[in-house]
C-alpha cells in the first residue's frame, strides 16, 4: 500500500472520499465512475483520477471503480482498519457529545472512560458504558490501560495541562476540541477541531448570496 | 471591499486568518511580516501576500500587516462584523455544546432558542438564557421572531425535516451537524460540519508518524 508522499491537500479530501464511498456503498452501488463520484463531491473527474492515483489505488480504464474495494483501500490508507481505545478529557458537552457520537464505534474508536474534575460528573456512566472518572486518576489510569488516542475537550486554560497527562500516559495522537495550540514532543500527533471554521464559511456563503440576490441585510 | 471570485481553496483558508490574527491582536502584537504570520500558519511568506491580495487588503511593502486592521478587514470580508440571530434545532450534546460556546457570542452570534421533542429537555432554559422549546413550535417561533440563521443538530433521520421547517420559517443559512446532506432552495445556503473528518486525518497522521518512528502496532 503507497503510504508517504500524499500531499496535504489530498489528506484533506481523504476523509471526505471515505465518506462517500462509506454512503455510496450503503446504498448498495457497487461501481462507480469517476465522472460520477465528482459530479458527488463537487471535483472534476480527472482531479478524483488524479487523487485517487495518488492513494495507490488503481480503477480499470472504462470500467470505473468498485465502490467497496476503493472504500477499504481508503480506510486503510487513514488507518481506518484498525480500533482505537480512547479516552476523553472533559466531560461536558463536547466530551459527551463526542463520545455519544454513534458512528465512532462503527469506525473502530471506542471510548473506554472519560476525564472531569466536575464533583457533579464524577461517577456517572455514559449510555455506552463508559464511565466518568476524577482526572487525578487519568495517569494512573493510562498506566493499566494503554490508550493510543486522547481527546482534549476542557477549557482552554486547562487543554495544555490535559494533554500533558496524557502524553506521559503513553497517548499517541490527541484529537483537541479546546481553542488553543498545543505543543507536544514529536512522537505525538495532534489534530485541532476549529468548529467556527466551518460557521464563518457558512456565514461569508450567506454574504455571497444577499449578494447575488440583492439582499440588503437589516442590522439584527 | 472586494467580494465574488475568491477561489474555495482561499476561502477555506479565510477562518484560519481570522483565527491567527485574532489572537495575536489578544497577545498584543501590532504589525507582522507575511513571513512570520506564514510560520504560524504553516504557509510560505508568498501564499500568506497572493491569499491577502485575494481579500482585496493590501499590506505596505516592507513595513508587514497592521494586524488589528487586517483582522477587522477579514472579518469583514467573512460577514463577522454583524450579529445574527441563531436558532437550534435539537438540543442533545451537541445542539447544547454549541448554545454554550463561549467565542459563539463574541464573534456575533446570538442563540436565542433551541428546539426539541424530548419532554425532559423542553421548558428548561441553558445558562446563557436560551429557552428549549417543543419543535412543533418551530414555525410559528421564527414567524414572530425572524432568525437568519440555523442549526441542524438532531439525529440524521431527522435532520432533513428540521432543515425544511427553517426554510419555512425563513431561516436563511443553515449549519449542519447531522451526518446527511440536506436539500435547500437555492436561496438557502448550507455548510455540514464532518467532524469525523478531522479525526480521520489524525488518525492518518498517527499512522504515518508510526511508519517514521518504526512502531508496530498491535492491535488494539
């Protein structure tokens, strides 16, 4: 399997060919060209030809591509093959949100415990099992259950300090919900979700189309 | 100020921007090099000054960005110098992780409802003062109450008919969390939130970072 070398553009839109395919394969299509999974997600085909080339994945000229192989491949490629155990740092709503999240299980992430210093928190388990425990015990806990992924969804004045705990817990890789940057050693991986990202390109489309409808927006 | 034909790929790039200069005008700083912004970005020094002619904002030769100006400019450019009026629809984990967000409200957006049919989550009211309603009520809400825009935070199934009680109510820019793409008018703009997508490349990194660092994974 081709590992090294995709461009950072083309592990942007990995995610979102997951996605597809993962729907396209629900729906029971079993073939697809490259003109139509464009025309899908929004691309040209010779740029899917192109990506998918990149992925080291090959489709047969005139016969498109076999929407479950691709869909395999391509989880392999994210490492989507495999589970992860997790646990959750914070324990208020996007650290239960997340572990909530019913397509996490299916997509081999299961959440084992989550972390609060919240006395009101502490004790409850999560519908899926998962307790909520005293983020003094987090160290501890990462010592007898080996985890290689960590969210962090504290405040932000507190994310560098969970993150921390969990680096020397052994935590590979940490998916961060909190608002800041986080700095740690290079064996580490971390991912930022900037949720207001995805709300400012919303509102810049809804300016673009008061635009093209002429739309003069009131003050609100 | 400049508006139509920046490119997606710049516009993506917009809310990073924003982001980055936002907290360095907290930090107190007031000029930066399209070098030194490009360092923290992750892009070159002349991505940073193509991307910021794009905006239609022009730094001053040698002398870098006036960064509360350029700040104020993109924010511009993105639709932040405003308030809207956001409603909620489904006030679970996440519908309720949102409403809570504390930079929502800085960056002008005023949830001032959320709407459910859970009996135990209707009629409570969350600490910022929104009220949870029954979704029946929807319409007739945004009927006497005009909201510009709103959020899809319910399960998939039923995401699509929250999605239309918005149009109908007038809603004009709906930010979705449920994992379905939703149909809308035309005059209707939509952006969909995968956040599995964000952990799908971390993922991706941790495995790349494995395959640097020799480490065999054992499966979890």
């Amino acid at each position: 399997m081709a590992s090294n070398k995709i461009s950072d553009a083309v592990i942007r839109r990995l995610p979102g060919y997951y996605r597809y395919l993962y729907g396209l394969e629900e729906q029971g299509v079993e073939r697809i060209s490259s003109q139509e999974l464009g025309q899908r997600m929004g691309l040209t085909a010779s740029q899917i030809r192109q990506d998918i080339n990149c992925f080291g994945a090959l489709g047969q000229q005139g016969y498109g591509y076999n929407v479950s192989e691709l869909r395999q491949y391509i989880a392999g490629v994210l490492g989507l093959d495999r589970r992860y155990r997790v646990v959750i740092v914070g324990a208020g709503n996007i650290g239960r949100a997340v572990a909530a999240y019913p397509s996490f299980q299916k997509r081999g992430m299961d959440v084992v415990a989550l972390f609060d210093v919240d006395p009101e928190l502490v004790g409850q388990t999560l519908p899926n099992g998962a307790p909520i425990l005293h983020a003094q015990g987090l160290k501890e806990y990462l010592g007898a259950h080996s985890c290689r992924v960590g969210i962090v969804a504290t405040p932000g004045q507190v994310a560098q300090e969970a993150a921390n705990m969990l680096v020397e817990g052994g935590v590979r890789a940490i998916w961060n919900f909190a608002p800041v940057d986080l700095k740690v050693p290079s064996h580490v991986v971390v991912n930022n979700v900037h949720l207001t990202d995805s709300l400012y390109v919303l509102l810049y489309k809804l300016k673009e189309k008061d635009l093209e409808l002429g739309v003069v927006e009131e003050g609100e």
